[in-house]
C-alpha cells in the first residue's frame, strides 16, 4: 500500500519545518504496526496525523527555490497522515471486538472520511455488536452515512432499523438507497466471490424486501410488484419474510389486474395469496380470505 517516501529528500531540502519528531514517529508507528502494538499504534497514530496535518497547512512559500522543498515536504506529510490512518484500520481488522472498536473510533474522529473507515464498517458493526454496543449501530451508520451515502453495510443497518420502528418513509429511503447501491458495485479487492455474493443476496433481500413492503402499503402497486419479484427468491429461507412477500404480490397484483383489466394477473395474485396462506404467519388467514375473493373477482371477468 503506501507509503515509502525517502527521508533524504527532506533533509536535502533544508531544516523541516515539523523537525525531526514527524520523521521519528512515522518510524515509530510502521515498527509499532510491524510489531501489533496496539496501545503504541493508537499513540502514535494521532500524534503523527497532528504533526502531518501541521506540516500541510504551513503556508506556501513565494520563490521557486524555497517551493520544491515545500511541496516535497507537503507531499511527505500527506503520505504520513494517510499512513497513520491505515495503520489505525490494518490493526482494527485484525483485533479482537473490543479493540476495533476503540482503534475504529480513533480513526473515525481522527478522519471521519477516510478512505480505510469506508470498508471498515462492516466490521465495526459486527465489533459493537460482541461487544454488547448493539444499541449504538444504529447512530454510528447514520453517521457513516453524511461521509459515505452510498455505505451498503450502513444502509441497510439503516433500512432494517427505520423499518422496525415503523419509520416508514425512512425505510423505503434507505432501502431503495440500498438495492442501487448493491446493484452498482463491484465486489471489493480481498473479498472472495462466494462471501461477496452471499453479502450482496443479504442485502439485496432486505432492500428489495422492505422497498416492497412499504410500497405496497402505500398503494404504489407498481413498484411493490417490482420489488417484491426481486425479493422473493433471496428471501427463500426466511418463512415470515417470504409469506409477506407473497402476502402484498397477491396485492399489489390483485390491484394492478383490476386498473388493466388483467385476467391473468388478478389469477396469479390468487396464486401468491395461496401460497402465502400455506406459510405460517400473522398474514396466513387474511391471505386466504384474500384469495377466495380475488378467484371470485376473476370468474366474473372474460
């Protein structure tokens, strides 16, 4: 990754404006990662950022002599401030819950856009959650989310929890935020294709899900059907999810078929109301209710 900047190219330039103490804790903090030392890491890491971003914003210099120097010098100090950062989220992934979530937190008021704390998330997530911080997931993606607002790990921890509390408008916002941020992205560098799929079926079948869900309840049938099509297969393992699928395709089909004049669609919402009646749930009666009358609906119909 980073980061090799020959010192000698400051000291050739003339007297540093930090001095020595940034050159020393640069080494420092890559022998503290090479040698896992947390608490130095941690350290070391703000002290050589404070002293980096120090170093960057001193002033530009007005002659051509004295502006090669600064500009190497600006360039060095950015290579180490990006370095402290990398080193607080190469030690984070690699510890244990209570750890990462400590260097995490560093790193994330250190730079809450750094670069390293975008794929970090997942793991911070997971590391509050062994940890008995569960409660506190939720605040940290809805942070995540100013900085990275297209965060999947974020999203869709923001989809399940607006959805719980009944936000409804919220939760269709991040779920449709969800299925076009998974939709566009390509599976990340070190993540192999089977763990990037499973990921990416997870999130989809929330987003998909939810976006569905609330639509229909909204009476936007359309895009329920669209959505609802696409959760159903991913959401195959999870009963009660499956049966309210099924539940608002019956629905939403049922409605559309009725504004077009649609036989065959009002029939294959019966279809999906009977299926979601075999399926134990909340919904289990009212689904088979549902498919009685819409089978009475469509035999009127040519």
């Amino acid at each position: 990754m980073l980061f090799v900047t020959s010192l000698a190219i400051l000291l050739a330039a003339g007297p540093s404006v930090f001095g020595a103490s940034l050159d020393e804790n640069y080494q420092s903090l890559q022998d503290a990662v090479a040698k896992k030392d947390v608490a130095q890491i941690k350290t070391l890491a703000v002290q050589t950022s404070a002293q980096a971003r120090e170093a960057i914003a001193v002033a530009e210099p007005t002659t051509n002599e004295e502006k090669t120097a600064w500009k190497q010098r600006v360039n060095f100090a950015k290579d180490v401030d990006s370095y402290s950062e990398y080193a607080l989220f190469v030690t984070a992934i690699q510890a244990e819950p209570a750890t990462t979530v400590d260097l995490l937190q560093t790193l994330e008021k250190q730079n809450p856009k750094s670069k390293y704390l975008a794929d970090a998330y997942a793991t911070y997530f997971y590391a509050l959650h062994k940890t008995g911080a569960s409660a506190k997931i939720p605040e940290v993606a809805e942070k995540a989310l100013t900085n990275f607002p297209d965060n999947a790990d974020a999203l869709a921890i923001m989809a399940e929890e607006s959805y719980s509390k009944k936000q409804m408008d919220r939760a269709l916002n991040y779920a449709s935020r969800l299925t076009a941020s998974l939709n566009k992205s390509a599976k990340p560098e070190g993540v192999s294709a089977g763990d990037w799929e499973r990921k990416r079926g997870a999130g989809l079948a929330s987003g998909y899900w939810i976006a569905g869900v609330v639509q229909a309840e909204k009476k936007q049938y359309f895009e329920a059907d669209r959505d609802l099509r696409a959760a159903l297969p991913l959401v195959s393992g999870n009963e009660t999810r499956k049966a309210y699928a099924l539940f608002y395709l019956g629905l939403a089909n049922y409605n559309l078929g009725k504004m077009t004049m649609k036989k065959a669609q009002i029939l294959e919402a019966v279809k999906f109301s009977q299926d979601a009646a075999s399926i134990k749930s909340p919904l289990a009666q009212q689904a088979w209710h549902n498919a009685l009358a819409m089978k009475d609906e469509a035999a009127k119909m040519r």
